[in-house]
C-alpha cells in the first residue's frame, strides 16, 4: 500500500506495512531525538560546572587585588619587576645627589633601616610623625635628635610616586636607600627582598625597648639581636654598618669620663685615642660629633674590626664585642678584620635575614602616599 497516512508507531515494523519513505522519515526524527536526548545529558552537567566557575571567579574578583600586591607570598627581588621596573634606579639617583652632598648622609639611611626594622619589624613606622592615634617613634629616647634622613626619603618617595603612583611602600624606599648607601659607599650589593608594606601606626615604646643604647654591654647586645632572631654572627656582622658614619659625643662620654660611675674613664681606651677623644668632647662643653671609623669615615670596609682590635672602638657597643670576653664573638671580630670578603658575605646574609623579620604583606598595612603620615589623614 501506498498511503500510510494511519500507520501507528505502537506497532513494530513487521506488522504494518510503512512506506519506505516514512520509515526513512521516522528514523531520522528518532535519530534526532535520541541526539537530542544524549546531547542533553552530557551539556547540562557541563553548563552547570562552567556556570559555578565563572561565579567562583566572578566572586573572587569581588575585591581585585592591588597591582604588585598579592596575597601573602613572601618578599621578592623581583616585585616590582613588572609595576616599577625603574625603582631602584629612581632611589640610586636621588641618593647619589644627596651623598655628593653630604656624605654623612648614607650612614645616617642605613641606620634608619636598623631603626625601623628592630621596632615590629620593617614597616616603615619608624617614618611617621605624630598625628592623632600616633605617637611617633621620633621622639623615643635613641632616636631623638639622633636619627636623621628623612628629607632624603621624602624627596626618593616623590620621585617614586611621580613614576610609579601608589606602588612602592615607604618600608621599602628604606631598605632600597639603605642598599644603595651601601653600595655608594664601597660596600656589597645584596639582592633586596621586596614586598612589604607600611604599618598605620607607630609604636614608640617598643622603640624604647628594643633599640639598643650606645653603652650597652656584651650580654644586652646578644639579647637585643635575640629578640629579633638575630644570633651572634649577625650582631657582628651588622655592627660593622659603624665603619659609616659619625656619633654625637653624648653617646660616648660616659666612656671618657665616668665610665663605671667613678669618674675614671674606660681602661680599655686605647691611650691615645683616648686623648683624641677628649680633645672633641671635653667633661663640659657642646655636643660635638665624630666619626665612628676615624681610619675611613666615609668608606665601607672593614677598618671598623682592625680598631677594634685596636682598642679604638667609639662606642661602648663597639668595643665590648673585643673586650666582652666571648670568644666566638671575639673570633668573628678577628676573622672580619683580616677578610673583608668574608665581612661582606655575613653582612649580606645577616641585613637580609634582618629585612625579612615579620614584614606586612598582602593586604596588611598600607602603601603610603606620604611616608610622613597614614593615607586617611592626607
């Protein structure tokens, strides 16, 4: 038969006659539904997996990280590789122009880092002036009218934000002029960990607490450096950053004049850098400044060490790392003053060890505009 026109599909094939034109017709819809049916198991499962990634992503991005700020992976050389390639540059050129002209200048930015970094580590907070909520590290007792710099940091922070606005922190720009004082001053280059940001707030009574007087003894210097997880090697290491420098008379004079409250003065004084001494600071009269390594103030070596042995060591702190009587500390003295290299090396690896003590990263703290002051009070 030829019409087919009430052929049902309850019965099989065999049964009814089906115009070979319809079951060609019948086949290929069964085949599209079928399709239509496998597609469908198979898409469904996909769609729903690409519409919860593309929410996990879209959730995700809700709080974009800041550019060259991610999550907490620790501090990098190469941090600011891709958002200020140019950093160092900027910070080495401000900072030739401001040793050119004064040369005190360098010792006085590296201390700066030592300043920062013992106070809740290097966070720049060592900056901060006071302003409501803050108390400034500035006016604890070691740092007041002692440390100095800052106008050198402000002008090497403005250059960086002409360039790179909002990138570098301010607790960087301080360990970026401490390398290059370094350097400029005929000391080693260290590849610089960066990364950290800049804390909201001072802290000044740690800076009371932390920061190691100029008379301290042999056991308070071992215990200063400890409570920063710096050991013995490092305590040498990096109070060989004295071969830079000047000290006022006030953080020595003790030692001239009434070095055990007796009024005699220290016996281990070499004698006649004893009198060279009293010539610039006199019992009575102003407060005269000197250098920390009067064999060569403005170069970074490692005559530091060999006056030491000498008996030539400004500072009480200096000195007793000859005359404290342990012997690892008095080996490492020796073995510095006879190898600048291996001086180089440790104080490499301990100024870095020192820079990578609990820096702020991610989103903690913040990247100041004006090192000077917190964001929300510009």
């Amino acid at each position: 038969m030829e019409s087919c026109s009430s052929i049902t599909l309850l019965l099989s094939i065999k049964r009814k006659q089906i115009c070979k034109s319809q079951i060609t017709k019948y086949s290929i819809a069964e085949l599209m539904e079928s399709s239509k049916r496998f597609l469908g198991a198979i898409f469904i499962p996909f769609l729903y997996l690409a519409v919860s990634l593309a929410f996990a992503d879209h959730h995700e991005s809700a709080h974009p990280i800041p550019i060259g700020h991610g999550p907490k992976l620790g501090l990098s050389p190469d941090f600011y590789k891709s958002t200020c390639p140019q950093a160092d540059e900027i910070v080495v050129s401000v900072l030739k122009k401001a040793i050119a002209k004064e040369q005190r200048i360098a010792a006085s930015l590296l201390r700066l880092l030592f300043h920062d970094c013992f106070v809740q580590g290097c966070d720049a907070s060592v900056l901060l002036d006071d302003s409501k909520g803050v108390l400034s590290e500035k006016n604890a007792l070691p740092n007041k009218n002692s440390i100095r710099g800052f106008e050198v940091i402000d002008e090497i922070k403005a250059a960086l934000e002409e360039t790179c606005p909002h990138t570098v922190s301010c607790a960087d720009t301080i360990a970026l002029a401490a390398r290059g004082s370094t350097v400029l001053s005929g000391g080693p280059y260290w590849e610089l960990p960066l990364g950290r940001r800049d804390s909201k707030t001072a802290y000044m009574k740690l800076a009371n607490k932390n920061l190691p007087p100029p008379n301290a003894t042999l056991h308070r210097l071992i215990k200063f450096f400890g409570r920063q997880g710096l050991d013995k090697v490092d305590l040498v290491a990096l109070s060989g950053s004295h071969t830079i420098g000047m000290a006022r008379c006030v953080s020595f004079k003790q030692r001239l004049y009434n070095q055990h409250r007796d009024n005699k003065p220290d016996m281990t004084l070499e004698k006649r850098f004893y009198y060279k001494l009293a010539s610039v600071c006199p019992r009575t009269g102003g407060d005269n400044i000197t250098p920390l390594d009067f064999a060569s103030p403005p170069k970074f070596d490692n005559s530091y060490y060999k006056l030491i042995v000498e008996g030539k060591g400004l500072l009480n702190s200096d000195q007793v790392l000859w005359t404290g009587k342990d012997p690892e500390i008095a080996h490492l003295v020796t073995s510095y003053a006879e190898n600048e290299s291996l001086f180089f090396e440790h104080y490499v690896n301990s100024i870095i060890k020192m820079g990578n003590r609990n820096p702020l990263l991610g989103y903690d703290g913040e990247i100041r505009k004006n090192c000077r002051r917190v964001n929300h009070v510009l």
